[in-house]
C-alpha cells in the first residue's frame, strides 16, 4: 500500500503534549513545492496565505504547519522556520534562506489544558521527528486535541484527531493529511450513515448535528465550541501555483462528502495543496483524486483516535463501523 510519505521531497512529522491535548505536525519539502490554497470556513486562523495566491511572487513553500491553540499555534512556525533555516532551505535572499512556512490552525483550548499550546519549540521538535519514523494517525500532533460534534454541547462530543491517506493511478500520487476538529457529524460518504459525533448514552444515539442545527432556528443559541478542519493535499504532479490552488478547491469536496454541516461561520475549514514537481498529470484527475483522498483521511482521523481528556472516542464506543472506504 503506498503511503504518504512515499512520495519523493516530503517529510511529515508530529509533537504533541497528550496531558495537555494539543500539538503540531509540519509538512517539510525542503526543496521547495509549488502550493496553493483554499480556505472555506467563517473562523479561520491561517499564516501566509496571501502568499499562495497566484497573483504573488513566490511560488514554492518550504514547509507547511498545522497546529492545535487557535492563534496561539501559529507560534510553532517560528520553530520550522528555525529548523529549515539552519538546514539552509528558504527563498534566497543574499544574506540567508528565508523558508516560507504557510500553516493553519484548529481550536482545541477547551480540550485537556488551554494554557499550553503548540509553541516555537514544539514546530522545532515536529520537524526534528519528520522523517525518522511512520507517520502516525488519531490522536497525534495537530490531532491530539481535536474533537467533533459540538452543536449540542462539549458533553456530547467525540474525539476527533488526524488522518493521512495516499492513492494513485500509474506513476502519479496524490494524498491526503487530515486534523478533524468540526462542529457537526462525520459521516460514511458512501451512506451518509454517522462515524463520529455528537451522541447521548443510555441508550446510545447519535444527535445528527446538521438535524440538530436546524431545529434551533427559533431558539439560537451561542454555538461556538471551538473547530475547524485542516489539512494538505500533497502530490507528485507538476502543478502551478494557479492549478495547486484550483486542486485544493476541488479537495474541499472531501470535506463536504464526510463533514455536515462543513464550512460553517464558526469553522475555518483550510486545505493547502502541494506539489512537488516529478509527473505530468491531468490537473482534472489530481483534483478527483485529492477529493477521493481528503475524504478518506476524514475517515481515518475519528477512527484512529483514542479518547483523551475526557473526550470519548468511536472506538471505545465499540461502535459498528461500516467499511468506509470508497
């Protein structure tokens, strides 16, 4: 089976404090790769983003972030920018290599300690554990702290976490690196039947987030509970700037096929999306395939994490998982 970190230039690490409940994980491609990106959510917390748009100057990124701590994550930058630097990676300017490190966080400050968050030495320990061994999913790095089905209250969430998943056709490779942190359900795209999410005990049930939502029309009430979904779409295909940025667009559909609701105001539903250069492709394909993959890490974030500050996870739930891959 090949795997995400089977595609050539790409190292993807984790650190996280499992006491605390957050983390990080980076995306490095010290050689450069061309990026885009697509953000779709009404609370995004994101770093260099403009600089993807194709209209700017630069047209490779050193190093992607995702990160746990709402705003405060966005400090773990500062420690790739550190590791890339001393490794002599960046955008020459003369007198040094300035990395250009885009990223994106997720809130997850009401699970485990708000008061540590992914910080400068954090980024640096993620880069520094890029590479050396296989990358792990559920409750690591920017997944530790996440969680899922919130619209009825923190009580009745589920443990969220971190997915990665790569597929291919011929020599071409396009995958996916997924922190599920949402509001609403997920759900298998093949039935739409609820993974992970909102629930009651005795007996067990599921809410139905996206049901739940629309029976408060005429009682609103105060939703935030602390979300979003991040993630990078990484390939081996030849893309530019404007293409990678249309490629993380299409991989938003992922996130509709498996998230409801998806892109709310109080999500910032961010995709980055890569590309390292190696094979000619179909711009078309990449897309469909990047939809195919983000949809599948979806999956494998709620089902390969464990519960961790008090937060309940699928699996312990003993639930009967459907096979959910399409």
């Amino acid at each position: 089976m090949t795997k995400l970190t089977d595609i050539a230039g790409i190292r993807i690490g984790h650190a996280d404090n499992q006491v605390a409940a957050t983390g990080c994980t980076v995306i490095l491609c010290p050689a450069g790769a061309t990026a885009g990106v697509d953000v779709r959510g009404g609370a995004p917390g994101t770093r260099e983003t403009d600089l993807l748009n194709p209209v700017n100057y630069v047209d490779k990124v050193h190093g992607i972030l995702l990160a746990g701590g709402s705003a405060f994550g966005l400090d773990a930058a500062a420690g790739v920018m550190q590791y890339l630097e001393e490794q002599g990676c960046g955008f020459d300017v003369g007198v040094t290599k300035v990395p250009i490190v885009a990223g994106a966080v997720l809130f997850d400050l009401n699970c485990g300690d708000y008061r540590i968050r992914p910080d400068k030495c954090m980024g640096y320990e993620a880069c520094q554990a890029a590479g050396s061994q296989d990358l792990a999913e559920g409750s690591v790095g920017a997944g530790t702290g996440a969680t899922v089905g919130k619209i009825f209250g923190a009580e009745h969430a589920m443990k969220g976490g971190i997915g990665a998943v790569c597929l291919g056709t011929g020599s071409l490779m396009v995958g996916a690196i997924v922190a599920v942190n949402c509001l609403g359900d997920i759900v298998n795209p093949i039935n739409g039947s609820i993974v992970a999410g909102a629930f009651q005990t005795n007996p067990f049930a599921f809410l139905n987030c996206e049901e739940g939502l629309l029976a408060q029309q005429e009682k609103p009430t105060n939703r935030f509970a602390g979300n979003t979904t991040i993630g990078a779409v990484i390939t081996n295909a030849v893309m530019t700037k404007g293409q990678a940025t249309k490629v993380a667009s299409m991989a938003h559909n992922g996130y509709a096929r498996t998230i409801r609701p998806a892109h709310t105001l109080l999500d910032g539903d961010t995709i980055f999306a890569l590309g390292t250069g190696q094979v000619v492709a179909d711009i078309n394909i990449v897309g469909v395939l990047a939809a195919r993959a983000v949809e599948q890490a979806v999956i494998q974030a709620v089902t390969q994490a464990k519960s961790l500050a008090g937060v309940t996870c699928c699996r312990e739930l003993n639930l009967k998982l459907i096979d959910c891959v399409p």
